[in-house]
C-alpha cells in the first residue's frame, strides 16, 4: 500500500511540480525522488522534522486536487491503456506491417514529455 502511494505521489508530481513552490518541490523532490527521511530534510534546511512532515502532507494534498481538477495523470493513464491494446491487436492481426507500427510508436507518450 506504501509503495502504491509513493508511486502515485511521484506520477503527480511528475505531472503537476511546476504548478508548487519552490520550497514544496524541494521537499517532495528530497522526501519522493531523492528517499531522504523527514530527519534530512530539516537538517538541511534547518527546521523541523514536524515542519517539513506538515510540509509534504500539505503538499500532497494540493498534487491530489490538482490531479481531481485537471485529471492529467488519469488521462495520460487511459491513453497508455488504449494503446497498449492497439499494440496488441495490431501485433495478432497485422504483425507485419511495420508502418502501422511506427505509427502507433509515435504516438507514445512519456511522463517526461
């Protein structure tokens, strides 16, 4: 469950940092991406732990309403999902056919794009 929750945040974050602050990106970039504890965080920008603890769930919160409004990480999900399945049935019905194939490549896209 842990790990589900982390993936998620980081697939959020992916798609909504530049909408933050500065200081909410630093600590969710530490605490999600870099796996520092609560402990390094407020060491290194000296405060808290319980600041930075308040920092992140606040900030969480506000990737999860982005995500509700805009629904950028669930749309980027259901295209993935739709193109998986054009591979696959182009992949039984027209194996061959490396154009189509170089089409529907193409159409990829990445959570770094």
């Amino acid at each position: 469950m842990e790990l589900e929750k982390n993936n998620y945040i980081n697939s959020l974050f992916e798609f909504y940092s530049p909408l933050l602050t500065t200081k909410q990106v630093n600590y969710l970039e530490r605490y999600y991406v870099d796996d520092y504890s609560l402990g390094e965080i407020a060491a290194e920008f000296d405060i808290s732990r319980q600041a930075v603890y308040d920092n992140i769930r606040r900030s969480e919160k506000i990737l999860q309403q982005y995500e509700a409004k805009l629904g950028l990480y669930q749309s980027f999900k259901q295209r993935n999902q739709k193109l998986d399945q054009i591979k696959q049935y182009t992949q039984e019905h027209y194996p061959d056919d490396s154009q189509l194939s170089e089409l529907i490549d193409s159409l990829e896209i990445t959570e770094e794009e």
